[in-house]
C-alpha cells in the first residue's frame, strides 16, 4: 500500500529557504502549492489510502497558511490578542483537496486598525495563491454570541485546532463551547436531528439516486459527521472509539463505519481531483472514470460502473444504519441518562 511521503509532498526548510531570499512571495506560493497537489493525486492514482490523503492535505495546507502568516508580517500583531483556529472539517484534519478551507480568526478583544488590515490582506493573499478559504473574524465574545444562536455556527468551532497564534484563546474558546454553557447535552441532541431530518427531505429521504451527492445526501459522510458531533457532546470525545467504549458500537459495526467512510472519502477526492473543484456530486461524468480507478472492469455480467454504484448503494445503505441505530441509543440517553 502506497504512503503519503509529507517530506515529498513539501520540504519545509528548502520552502523555508526560498521564501527567505525571494521578492515575489506570492509566485513561490502559488508554485508551491500547485506541485503538492499535483504529487498529492499521484499518491491518490497511486493507491494512498483515503485517510492518508485528507491528513497529508491538512498538514499541508497548515505550513501554507502558517508561512504566509509570518511572511505578510505577522509581527505587527500583538500575539497575545490573537490566534488562527482550523474549524469544520479542516480543524478535524480531514480535508479534501478542494473542500472549502474554513479558518477561524480569533481575538481576544475588538482588532485595532492594524490587525483589521493585516487580516484583510492575509486573506487575500490566500485567495491569490489558489486557496478556497471560508473565514470568519470574531472575538471571544462574539462566538460565545452567536454559537448561542446557531447550532451550525457551535458545531463549526467545537472541531477547533490551533494553526498559529496564541493557544490560551483555543483553551477559551473550547472552555466556553461546553455543554454546561451552551446547548445542553439535549438540546443539541435534538437541534442536530432535526437539521438531519430536514436535510434528508432534501434529497426524497433517499440515497438511491442516479447521481447521488455523497456529501449530504442520506447514508453519506454528513451522516457521519452528525453521529460524531453529539457524540462527542455526550461524552467529549472526537474519536468513534468512544462508542465502543460507551457499548454503542461494536467492534464489527465500528470497523463497517471506518470501511464506509474510507470508500466514500476515496470516492470525493477521486470527484475533487477530476472535476478539479469542490464536487460532491457522484455526477454521470465521472463515474466511468472512477470505476476504473477503483479497477472494476466490464465482463458479460455487468459493466465497471454498475460495480462501483453497487457498492456505493450497498455502503450507504449500512451507514445509514449505524446512523438510525446510534441516534437511537442516543435517543435512549435522552429518555434514561447516561
């Protein structure tokens, strides 16, 4: 099995070293950035596990954004106020290769003049060197506030990690999140079923369509997502084994979760690489394509792309199981705590 190389995928010192003699700092991002992607799909075409290639991204894109901070001058900002938080699926290292990049620009108190125009141009930058950021700029208060009165804007951060800055804001902010401060236990439990359900009518409560989005259709990765956001509000762990450990899961169910995952992870970066923007859509298009990536074949029985949609309906199909199955443990929690 193929591994991802991190050295091969980005030498910190040589991109150090040129970055410290170059003027024009945004070409040598830019080129930087376009070879790790292209050496990130070879691994991909090569055979790396899905896993390897979201955690490889992640890091990545962590020593971009934490060199540009530093070489646009981060030095004028007062590294007590301030901090670069990964949110979403960033913060929990599992990003695509052109999923939206989301970043949390966090400070203590209200920016001055200075941070205000430094972060303007700091996220410009990262847009110039071909990066798709989603950010935000809020101080303690203001997320306190808000995740007060959006469930969505609450799961965002509690997947917060540190990419640079000062980490007591990161200990503040997770401190702040907690259930005993905001959205109980039970009040999540139900706020995340009820935008489950409703995203479900979205697609006709179905997974079975033609061209279905492995994102946030029934059975796909949101489903998972959602399992592990109110686990780790009931038991303040990111990690499915927590449901092993808490006799929600066994340990077959949780190894058919981490297969169906895997498989739909490799199949969005396979979308991702070959549509070249963030594409969620298992689209037509594509799927011929992507069967033969995954080295099914034509023969008299049935065509590679019927292979590959059987095992995506037979994959969703048992997630969306595990999905019913743990919300109602959850459910039980509710009725009966923990």
């Amino acid at each position: 099995m193929t591994r991802v190389s991190r050295k091969h995928l980005l030498n910190d010192r040589r991109f150090k070293n040129i970055l410290d003699i170059t003027d024009k700092p945004l070409e040598v991002f830019r080129t930087t950035l376009l070879e790790a992607r292209r050496t990130l799909y070879e691994y991909h075409i090569d055979g790396a596990p899905a896993s390897e290639i979201l955690s490889a991204n992640s890091w990545l894109i962590d020593r971009i954004l934490t060199a540009a901070w530093s070489t646009l001058g981060a030095t004028q900002m007062d590294v007590e106020r301030c901090a670069l938080l990964a949110v979403g699926g960033y913060g929990r290292r599992e990003l695509h290769p052109h999923s939206d990049i989301d970043l949390l620009i966090l400070f203590s108190l209200s920016p001055n003049s200075v941070e205000r125009l430094f972060v303007e141009h700091y996220v410009r930058f990262l847009w110039d060197i071909g990066l798709q950021v989603g950010h935000s700029v809020r101080t303690l208060q203001d997320c306190f506030l808000q995740a007060e009165e959006d469930v969505t804007v609450l799961t965002n951060m509690m997947e917060a990690r540190l990419i640079c800055g000062h980490r007591r804001l990161l200990e503040k902010l997770s401190s702040g999140l907690q259930p005993d401060r905001l959205w109980s236990v039970h009040d999540f439990y139900h706020a995340k079923t009820h935008e489950q359900l409703s995203r479900h009518h979205r697609y006709n409560d179905t997974a079975y369509n033609l061209e279905p989005h492995i994102k946030e259709g029934p059975g796909g990765l949101r489903d998972i997502h959602t399992i592990s956001w109110i686990a780790q509000r009931q038991f303040g762990s990111r990690n499915f084994m927590a449901l092993i450990e808490h006799n929600f899961l066994t340990q077959e169910e949780y190894r058919m979760l981490r297969r169906g995952r895997n498989f739909i992870w490799r199949i969005r970066n396979s979308l991702h690489f070959r549509s070249n923007r963030c594409e969620d859509r298992l689209l037509f298009d594509y799927q011929e394509e992507i069967a033969h990536e995954f080295g099914y074949i034509n023969d008299k029985q049935s065509l590679a792309v019927e292979k590959l949609m059987k095992r995506y309906y037979r994959t969703i199909k048992k997630l969306r199981f595990l999905n019913d199955l743990l919300l109602q443990y959850f459910h039980q929690i509710e009725l009966t705590p923990y």
